[in-house]
C-alpha cells in the first residue's frame, strides 16, 4: 500500500518543484479507479450539483449530500489526499455554525482539508476556521458559488489585487490554495510568491497542481466546457455503446443467457413439474 499523501507531502512537492495531479470526482466507484492512476488528491466537489443531481447551479447541492459523498469518496481512497469542498448552503452561515460545518467535512467525510471559496471579505472566516486548527484552502479567483466565470487577473490592476488577496488568505491561515479561472501570467507569480501549494483549476501551468473534473477528463458529457477543460478520453461514447448492446440483447431475447442464469439443483425442476401438476 502507497504512503498517506498529506499536506505535508505536497508543501515538500512544491519545494523539490514535483507537479501533483487532482481530480475532481464524486462517488466510491470513481475514486476507486482514481487511486488506480498517478493522482494525488481528490477533490470532492461541489460541481457534484450538477454532474450529480442535474441542478443549474452549485448553490443548490445539499449539505448532508456533499458529506455523504465525501465520506464514500475517502472510504476509496484513504492514501490520497481528500479534499472537501464546502458546499454554498453550509458556507452562508454565522461563522461558528461555518466551522462546525467544517469539522463534520474532516470527522464525518473523512477529509483532510476544506476547500472554501473566498473573496476579500472572507478573509476573517479563513482565520477563524485555521484556527479551530481545521485545515482550510481558500479557492479564490472564478468563485462558481458567485456564479461570475469571467476569467480573472486578466489586467495588471486586477491581478495585483489578486496576488495580494493570495497572500492574505495565506497569512490568515490558508494551509494550501486554489486558483481558478485566473490568468496564468498572475497564477504563477502567486504560486511563487506563496510557501504553501498551490492547485491550478484552468490557471496555467505555473501553479504546483492541476485539478480537472472527472466528467470532462473522460468524456462523460457533450456541451459546452470552459477553456481550461481537456478530455483525455470518449468515454461517453463507450457507455452509450455499451447500454444499447444490453437493450438490443433484451429486446432480442439473447440477454439473460444460461451463464447469467442460477438453475435448480439436479431433479429439482422435474420435482416441481411433479407438485405442480
Ligand atoms: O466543484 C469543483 O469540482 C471545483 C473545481 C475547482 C474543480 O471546485
């Protein structure tokens, strides 16, 4: 079995310059294979609302859904590092109710860290959640819970807030950070300029991890996708391919066949012919 990836591990990724691989996944079954490949960290993310449940918006995924999948995610995958993403309806509460949320990520969903999406005006949560000592990630930049996904730091005005908005988050507690949707000239100068790792989500490759979603890194989906995402596979067309062979051999009478089939023991069939006559 493969050592525990830790927080710690990647602070010592950043400094010997070793890029970690993140994906964003949703469920026991999926995590399994991930743990199968050369990833690092599962991101159990709230783009679960739509991927998931079908929902427009991240907004609407539910508290107890995120930590059930949190849960199933670190059951599969116990050597990576699990990262919980706080779900919109747990992060608009009093900021004593924010940190009990977090807890439950971390005790009840098993993860190693929280993923909280931030702006300047959060910085006292990212304080005050580090210092109940649960280990956060402030994700700054395209914030999907705002529902803004216009690139950002794309001006040097902008990007010089950005930069110094990483480092505040950093300062106030931020064991790690996520960027996303930000120009990658700015991504790099922030993974620079910061000592603890920083994750990529469509901000260059300047930055110490990437994360892409699962769905699109396989093909999952058709429609359209953001810039940043990459599908490394069809798998879509495959799962389509294999439904309708299943429906054609139903409809064909080919599926079940005898292999697929529990028989009565030898003379039972003949027996019951017998009582049922
Ligand atoms: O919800 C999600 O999957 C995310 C991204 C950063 C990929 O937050």
């Amino acid at each position: 079995m493969s050592k525990k990836i830790t927080i710690k591990w990647s602070s010592q990724a950043k400094k010997t310059g070793q890029k970690f691989a993140v994906i964003s996944c949703y469920d026991y079954t999926s995590a399994l294979l991930a743990a199968k490949c050369p990833i690092e960290m599962l991101l159990v993310g709230d783009s679960a609302a739509q991927f998931m449940l079908g929902f427009e918006s991240t907004k609407d995924v539910p508290v107890d859904y995120m930590l059930n999948i949190t849960a199933a995610v670190s059951r599969a995958a116990p050597n990576l590092l699990i990262i919980a993403d706080m779900p919109y309806q747990a992060s608009v509460s009093a900021i004593e109710q924010i940190v009990k949320y977090t807890q439950r990520f971390i005790n009840e969903g098993g993860a190693d860290i929280v993923k909280i999406e931030a702006t300047k005006n959060d910085i006292e949560t990212i304080r005050t959640v580090a210092d109940a000592k649960v280990p956060v990630m402030a994700h700054i930049g395209i914030r999907p819970q705002s529902e803004n996904f216009a690139a950002q730091a794309t001006t040097a005005e902008t990007a010089v807030k950005l930069i110094a908005l990483a480092k505040q988050m950093v300062e106030a507690g931020s064991a790690m950070l996520l960027l996303e949707g930000i120009a990658e000239q700015a991504a790099a100068i922030i993974t620079k300029s910061v000592n603890v790792p920083v994750i990529s989500c469509g901000s260059g490759p300047g930055c110490d991890g990437q994360v892409l979603i699962l769905p699109d890194i396989l093909g999952l989906t058709d429609g359209p996708k953001p810039k940043f995402s990459k599908s490394f596979a069809n798998v879509g067309d495959a799962c389509v391919e294999a439904i309708s062979s299943y429906a054609q051999q139903v409809k064909k009478g080919l599926f079940p066949d005898d292999a697929h089939c529990y028989h009565m023991k030898p003379g039972e069939a003949e027996k019951l012919n017998a009582i049922l006559k």
